[in-house]
C-alpha cells in the first residue's frame, strides 16, 4: 500500500492510497468464503462451491465490491498510522479507479485533530455572582418538610382550597355514560387541578354529603372534544395539618434536636449546592477563556456529526412524551432553520471544548485507572436504571465504550485546569472548590 495526505484545512485532510491488487488477496479469499457459505449450489456443500461457480451465480463484481469494502478501513488504518494523524469522526470514501486486477485507488477525506497551544492555564482568572442566600429560601426548605409530615383530619364543613375531600365522579354526555367517566371514593387536593378543568371550582363550598354537577371537555376516549356533564358527590373533607415549627419537629422530620440546628443545616445544604453552581459558572466562563486563546478550529465533519445526533436525541425525547418536532417548533415558536442553527453553534463549542481537553490530557499524560472508569460506569448504569455489567456490555457491542472513556479522561483533564484557574466574586472574595469536593465525594460514598 502507498499513501499520500494532503491537508485541506487546519482540521480536515485528504488521504490518497494505492493498494495492489496482490494485496486485495487475502479480502478476496475471504469474501469468496463468507458468499460461498451463503449460497446453495445443488451437488455442492454449503460452503464447499468453487469460486468459478460463485463468479457465475452471484458473479465476480459482488465479490470484488465485497473484498474493497473489507480493505478500504484496513487501508485507512494503516494510512493514518504511517502519517500519524490524529484522527476524529468517520472518514468520507471516494474509489478513484478499480478495475479486476488492478490496483484499487481511493481517497479518504477525514477530520484531524488540529495542533493546538494551549495558554498558561495558572493566568486564567474568571469572576462569578457573589453568593446570596436569603433567609426566605431556608422558610422554603422548612415549609416542603413541614408538607412532608402533614397529617389529614376530618372536619365538619366545606371544602376550602388546600383540603382533600373524597370524592364520586360521574360523567355523562348527553345523559349517556362515558366509557371510564366514573370513579368512587377517589381523593383529590382542592386547587392542584390534578383531575378535571372545573372540578376544583365546583367542589368548593361543599360539605360531606352534598353533590353538584359542572361542565368539562372531554381531552380522549370515545367523547374527545365534546362537553360532558360530571356529577361529583363529596364524601369527606379533610383539612392538612402542618405540625408545629419546633424542636419537636426537628426531631421527627431529621436528625436534630433543635429547630435552629435543622434551619442550619438545611442552611448549609443550600449554601453548598449554590457553591457547587459558582464553581461550574467558573468552569464554564474558563473553558470559554481557553477555547478563545487557544483560537481552536472546529472540524465541519465532526460537528456535522454531532448535530445530527442531538436532534436525533430531541426528535427521540419527542417521541417519548407523544409529541412531534412540528408540535415542538410550533409551540417554541421557532422554524427548523433556527433550531440547526442553535444546535450547531452550542455542538461547535462542545466540539472546540472536547479538542482543549484531549490536548491538555495529552500534554499532562493524563492517564485513566480501571477504578476510575469502573467508577463512571456505576454512575451511568445507575442513571438508566441498568446493572453495570449489563451497561457495560451494552457500550461495548455499540462501539461506544472508548467515548466514555475519553470523557473520563477530559474530565480528569478538566479538574487539573480548575485547580490552577483563579476564581473570584464580584466583591473580590476567593472561590473555593471545596463545595465541589464534598458533593463529589458524597456522590462517591453513596
């Protein structure tokens, strides 16, 4: 094999490779023997027919075609080795000239990692929001716990909003039933609109015992559309009960004895997961510094690539809630141009991002342990609810095991970076990426 590679740009080349026919041998004995073993020759075994016999039934094209399409990635291969190219994204194949018994000429178009300096990354220096917490973000905290441990009790006397009343519905359109319009005994929160439009409004008012009928439209079914009459009948009204703001309570709801104590904690809680979003607004606003001085190119290949897998993803996510991407753009209000147009602009910086990463992982030799990677295929495994081998197995088959490492590895990369990065507020205070280490390390145990 001979090869030649031109570059086309900063990011993308072309490589031109000559293989002799002598070469293409051993491609064709093998697809001789993968089409022999498909087809039935009478007074043949599968398996066992000559090659003239198979040039005469499937005929010698189909075999050569099969023969260069095991070759051609062989040939890439050893091309991009023997010129050391840092190869991202599938190659675009053109055969030049082929004839039987000839050599076969063809070019490779495909994107290469551009050569990158990266900036001293200890005279990055980024400003973040200076951290608020407001005394009415922990009364928040404290209310979804009082909620918590709210107990219901019956009282006598109509439903107000925020009760929970049991009730019997009965929907009819014009005095016939709707199939599963009717249900007994059901409990409902007055004003969380989790049931019927107008049921909440129509409830209201009512004690124990007395009914009412409103008016719906009907969203599925037979009926879809049309107006139904609904009869609700009220059978109970229980009113929520927060317990008490005391030590008491704190004692029930955690695993402190005073009030103040939970406050504080509950405090610290919140106070570490908005430190947690200073540190990634930092790391966000640096590898935006970086990108920059670094003036990285981004390969057109690859990030046509990634586009085309991020809408597949929305199109995916779509499909999974009923909806579709007319109904999507219609309802963002936007055309598909624009929704190219933003996906292209946030693959390209995650593209320019991914190429920093991989080079300042090269250049500090970053090195990955199977702990580590073990470790990420816990986490991801446990995100879509699969047994870690089961995951891994499932990653391997796709070909996508090296991708998760590589992001292991950008990761690592990553971490060094904020470590050396100045971080400050806007009152000029240090940033300190203790908060990080704790969630991270909390995540780790648990």
């Amino acid at each position: 094999m001979k090869s030649t590679v031109e570059t086309l740009s900063p990011t993308r080349v072309r490589l031109a490779i000559e293989v002799p026919f002598v070469e293409l041998e051993p491609s064709l004995k093998k697809a001789y023997r993968e089409i022999g073993s498909q087809v039935q020759v009478p007074g043949f075994r599968r398996g066992k027919v000559p090659t003239a016999v198979i040039d005469q039934r499937v005929g010698r094209g189909t075999v050569l075609n099969e023969a260069v399409q095991e070759a051609i990635p062989e040939n890439i291969l050893a091309a991009v080795r023997e010129h050391d190219l840092k190869t991202l994204g599938r190659p675009e194949v053109e055969i030049t000239e082929f004839n039987d018994g000839d050599s076969l000429n063809f070019t490779a178009e495909v994107d290469v990692r551009p050569e990158i300096t990266i900036p001293d990354t200890s005279t990055i220096e980024v400003t973040v929001d200076e951290l608020q917490i407001d005394d009415s973000e922990i009364d928040e905290q404290v209310k979804n716990l009082r909620e918590r441990f709210a107990t219901l009790k019956t009282v006598e006397r109509a439903a107000a909003e925020g009760d929970f009343v049991q009730i019997d519905l009965n929907a009819t359109v014009d005095g016939e039933d709707v199939p599963g319009g009717q249900a007994s005994n059901i409990s409902h929160e007055v004003g969380s609109k989790q049931l019927l439009p107008g049921l909440d409004e129509a409830v209201v008012g009512l004690s124990a015992g007395e009914e009412t009928t409103f008016t719906t439209q009907l969203v599925g079914g037979d009926f879809a559309g049309r107006d139904a009459d609904v009869a609700v009948t009220v059978r109970t009204v229980k009113e929520k009960e927060l317990p008490e703001l005391n030590d008491e309570f704190a004692q029930m709801a955690s695993e402190f004895d005073t009030i103040e104590e939970l406050r504080g904690d509950l405090r610290a809680r919140v106070t570490q997961g908005k430190q947690v979003e200073q540190i990634y607004a930092a790391r966000d606003k640096a590898l935006a510094q970086l990108v920059e001085a670094a003036e990285i190119p981004a390969p057109e290949g690859v990030v046509r690539e990634e586009v085309e897998s991020r809408k597949q993803a929305m199109v995916d996510q779509l499909e999974r809630i009923g909806a579709s991407m007319e109904e999507y753009l219609a309802a963002e209000d936007k055309t598909e141009e624009q929704i190219d147009a933003e996906l292209t602009e946030a693959a390209t910086e995650g593209v320019k991002v991914q190429l920093l990463l991989d080079t300042l992982a090269d250049a500090e030799e970053v090195q990955v342990s199977d702990d580590e990677f073990g470790h990420e295929i816990v986490h991801r495994a446990q995100r879509a609810g699969m047994a870690p081998q089961q995951y891994y197995d499932q990653l391997v088959r796709s070909g996508a095991a090296a991708a998760v490492f590589g992001d292991v590895r950008r990761g690592k990369a990553l971490a060094a970076v904020m470590e050396r990065i100045t971080i400050k507020d806007e009152a000029g205070n240090p940033v300190s990426l203790d908060a990080l280490r704790a969630a991270n390390e909390a995540e780790h145990n648990h």
